[in-house]
C-alpha cells in the first residue's frame, strides 16, 4: 500500500511512513529532553555553607583502585570531612592495602570499618550510622577524581528545602571506539536523568555522586524494602526522598566542577552485565510511570533494526532508510554532543554514526539480559525474579 502525493517524484509506503514517522518522533524527544536539561544551568547559584559532612565508601574487591582513591581524596576532600570506608567483604587485599596507605602517609580521622551484613546498601548503612556528619556524600572505589567535585555536590544544601543531591558520573574517554561508545551512551544517561529531574520526575541517579542529609535518610528508613537486591541504592532512595519530600526537594547537578569520572569497561560482557544490572530495577520500583518509561524507551529505542529486516524484505525504500539513520545520527551529534560539551569533554564527530549504528543492538541485548532474568556483580550473581 502507498501514500501518493501529486506532484511530489515518490509515493510513500505506509512503511515508509511510519518509520518517518518515529524519526520524527525520536527527534522531538531528543529535542524536548535537551531542552529540559538545558534548563538546569539556569538553576539558582547555592552558597557554601559550614556543614558537617561525612564521605562514604563502600568497596568490594577493589584491590587495584583503593590506594589511588585514597591519594586523590587526599588532596581534594577538605580535612574537616569524615572519610569512611566500608568493606563489603572482600575477597582480595583491598583492606589490608588501604589500612596501610593509610599509615603509611599517616592519614588521620579516616575510618575502615568492615559491613553488617552483605551487599553494597548494608555496607553504605554501617558507614552512614557510624557518621556524626550533617551531610552524606556516597561514591564508589572506582571513581577517578581531578578535583574537588564533592565540594560542589553540597552547595544546594545551603537551600533548607533541598534533601538529595545528584550529580554527574561518566566514563573516560579511552582511545577506541568501544571506550568512545561507552562515553557518547553515559552522556544519554545524563541527558535523560537530567531532564527528568528538571521535569519532576526523577528516575534514576548515580550513587558514585550523590549527596542527602542524614536526617532524611532515617526518616524515609533508607534502603529497607529493597536490600535483598544487589543494586539500587542511589535510585530507590532518590524515589523515598521525591515521595516524602517532592521531586522540588531533589536536585540534579550538570556542571564541569561537579563531574565524577568512572573507568571504562575492558569488555563488551562487562559493560552489558552492568548494565543488565541496572536494567533489572524496573519491576522493584513498583511504578507504573517507570515501568511504561522504561518499555517504551526499549521498543522506541530497537524499531531501527528493523528497518533494516524491512528494506531487506523490499517494505522499506533505501531513502527512507538513508533518512531515518543518517537523521537519528545527525540528532545525536548535535544534542549528545552538546551535553558533552557542557560537562567541557571533547568529542570526535566520526565516533556518533558508530554509536547510533551499535546503540539499538546494545539495548535490544541488555534487555534480553533482564529478560534471561541473571546477572553477576563484584563476585556475586544474582537472579532477578525470585
């Protein structure tokens, strides 16, 4: 069946349609989500405040990251901070290493306290009960620091209003295309928690920067309700504070100075694993608004591949389909790129047309991962639907 046009040089399939029709579509989200985050630059400017603030870090198995943590913290965190670590039952000599960096540079006031109980939000718990502190910031062992990004993680404070502060988290840029990826597909993530904080509905945030007072952390009785899975910290508490407080009291930071980075996964299994992780929060939020974002994002997300199982069939003209990817590549460029360069990341243009080509494959795997129902974290595997 076609749609003619008098005339125009073609007729439009209904095919051809209704994927010019997603392409449109993929291109006003975009648009609509970028302008969203572009409003939060013109948030209100906080003062620094004297708060009394307590760092938390938990780690497992992080043998070959703690001693460069702890040097970087060395030189950004202030002194007047708390500085906790919490093993999470390592297997390794994460512990022992550390204790003696720790003494070795004659470190004083840092903390190294072994987790109640087992996984990532008890060993949080331990270190957050153990503080004296006003305000907790949480990151994890392997974040890579070049500056004091938690100082500005604890501005909005100064607002009595304000309970939870997120920040900004991406991978480095590495020199191959999988690391190059990794960074263009983390800058979506940015854009969509961004825009959804800006919007009232906060989704999702990155406990690798994140900061909350303690007072509402007891009130909202942190993480009870959701220890028995491997992950979620940051998301299911970001929710718990909306819910008592409102979306007004959560804040989303996108600036340079705020910026944490996190080493890129080596592997194509690692990087889907992580993933799949976070993937398999959406049925434990118990929100119908999630569940439908996070369906519709998947099936909007995976329709370009079939345009290529169409074109094949001979349903899909080679225009339309030049059309719907060099248009989906083009938006990319433009609005991620643009995120990017708000956070001060350069980026090479040639990367994007890879990126949009992998991306729909890269979810359409991830979600066949929560599907499957499995993963494995720090050691430790997990089966999502028990």
């Amino acid at each position: 069946m076609h749609l003619s046009y008098p005339g125009y040089l073609f007729s439009l399939s209904v095919v051809d349609a209704v994927h010019f029709g997603w392409l449109i579509m993929y291109i006003s989200i975009m648009v609509y989500l970028y302008l969203r985050y572009k409003r939060i630059e013109s948030k209100p400017h906080w003062t620094s405040q004297p708060f009394k603030v307590a760092l938390i870090i938990p780690f497992r198995n992080e043998s070959k990251n703690v001693q460069r943590l702890a040097g970087q913290l060395a030189k950004c965190v202030p002194n007047s901070w708390e500085i906790i670590w919490v093993d999470d039952h390592s297997e390794d000599s994460s512990t022992q290493l550390l204790v003696s960096w720790i003494n070795t540079h004659e470190i004083e006031g840092w903390q190294v306290l072994a987790a109640k109980g087992e996984g990532k939000k008890r060993a949080l718990h331990t270190g957050i009960l153990c503080s004296s502190a006003e305000i907790i910031v949480t990151t994890d062992a392997d974040v890579i620091l070049d500056q004091d990004a938690f100082a500005e993680l604890i501005l909005p404070f100064s607002d009595p209003d304000v309970n939870l502060v997120a920040g900004p988290v991406i991978s480095q840029r590495g020199s191959g295309v999988f690391d190059a990826f990794q960074q263009i597909e983390w800058a979506s993530v940015l854009l969509v928690t961004g825009a959804l904080f800006e919007a009232g509905k906060p989704l999702m945030c990155s406990g690798a920067n994140l900061a909350f007072r303690k007072k509402v952390f007891l009130e909202v009785d942190g993480y009870k309700g959701n220890e028995h899975l491997l992950s979620g910290d940051d998301e299911f508490l970001l929710k718990k504070v909306a819910k008592r407080y409102g979306p007004s009291s959560t804040v989303f930071l996108a600036t340079t100075k705020s910026l944490v980075f996190v080493p890129p996964a080596n592997l194509v299994g690692e990087f889907l694993q992580q993933r799949v992780r976070w993937g398999s929060k959406w049925r434990s939020h118990g929100s119908l608004f999630h569940a439908i974002s996070a369906m519709f994002a998947v099936l909007f997300t995976v329709l370009p591949l079939f345009s290529l199982l169409f074109f094949l069939a001979g349903s899909l003209s080679g225009w339309m389909l030049g059309i719907i990817w060099i248009g989906r590549f083009m938006c990319d460029y433009y609005i991620l790129g643009n995120v990017l360069k708000v956070l001060a990341l350069d980026f090479q243009w040639f990367y994007f047309p890879v990126t949009s080509l992998i991306h729909p494959g890269y979810v359409l795997a991830v979600c066949l991962g929560v599907i499957q129902g499995g993963f494995s974290w720090k050691g430790r595997k997990s089966k999502l639907f028990h």
